[in-house]
C-alpha cells in the first residue's frame, strides 16, 4: 500500500521523543523532500524505531541523533547518524546476527537481547531494500537504508 513516509518518520520520532529526552539525546529529522512508498507500515516502522533507539541507547550525554530522509526516481533513503559510541570494525560485520552483541564494557551495561538490527535486517530485505552500517569507534555511527519505492512482496 501507498505510504506517506514523512509522516512515517514524524510518528516513530515523536514515539521515541521521549526516551531520546531521558538520555538526554536530541533527536533530529530531517525531510528534503515528501516521499511515499509501497511500504508495510508496521514492518518497516520496526526497522526504523530500532534503529533509531540503538542511536539514542548508545550515545552519549548532550549527544544528537540526525534522522533523514531522500529520494531518487527509484528509491527512498533513511539515513541514522549519532554522535555515540561507535562500533569497533571487527563488530561490524556481525551487529546484524541474531543475538550478537559488542562485548565493550559501556556497551554491556546497557540492556538488550541483541534481536533488534536482525530484526531490522529482515524487514528491509523484505522490501527488497539495503541496510548498511558506517562507524568509527568513539566517534559515532550512521546507517543507510535504501527502499524501492514500489515493491511487490
Ligand atoms: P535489542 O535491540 O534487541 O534490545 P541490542 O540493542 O543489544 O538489543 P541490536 O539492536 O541488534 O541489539 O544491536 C546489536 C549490537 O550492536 C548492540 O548490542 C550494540 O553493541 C551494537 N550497536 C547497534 N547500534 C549501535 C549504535 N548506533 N551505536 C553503537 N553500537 C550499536
Ligand atoms: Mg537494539
């Protein structure tokens, strides 16, 4: 079904307004222009939220998260970047299997299961889309979706 995903974005981010305000993260979306999509709303709101909340759990204090959102004649792009911890290289390759977290100790004081990024994996593949993953330790984080505007399951 046809998605507005602006207002996809807008409704995760005030949903996750809250928490991103606990830890004391500012949370920032941006939206260059209106998109819509053949998406599965719930799945594809999952993705995201989990993203987005790995953004804010592992950050750092006055830290930011920058959500945006583009497009091309063929695709839509969500890009999620923190200022947080950062992901060691040799992690990288494995954050999206199932359970598997960086064993760092600031890392393993923060609570999870390690189920969402494969989570997220499996529905933007659903949607015949991409997910990739660019860190630097101690610097931060972003990943990249890329979604095909109309797909057919
Ligand atoms: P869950 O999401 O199931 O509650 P989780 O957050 O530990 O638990 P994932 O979301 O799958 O699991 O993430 C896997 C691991 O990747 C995390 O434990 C964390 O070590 C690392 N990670 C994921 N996103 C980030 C990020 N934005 N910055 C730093 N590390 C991250
Ligand atoms: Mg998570």
């Amino acid at each position: 079904e046809e998605k507005n995903i602006n207002e996809l974005l807008e409704l995760i981010v005030k949903r996750l307004r809250p928490i991103a305000d606990q830890h004391e993260v500012e949370l920032i979306l941006e939206t260059f222009k209106p998109v819509t999509a053949q998406v599965d709303e719930t799945k594809l709101s999952l993705a995201i939220s989990n993203l987005i909340e790995n953004a804010v759990k592992y950050n750092k204090e006055d830290g930011w998260v920058r959500i945006s959102l583009n497009s091309d004649h063929k695709y839509f792009y969500v890009k999620v970047e923190d200022s947080g911890l950062g992901i060691p290289e040799e992690d990288q390759e494995h954050i999206f299997e199932r359970f598997y977290r960086v064993d760092k100790s600031h890392s393993r004081e923060i609570g999870g299961t390690g189920l969402g990024l494969a989570i997220t994996r499996s529905a933007i593949l659903m949607h015949r889309g991409a997910v990739k993953v660019y860190s630097k330790e101690g610097e931060g984080t972003t990943f990249t979706v890329r979604i095909p505007l109309s797909y057919t399951p």
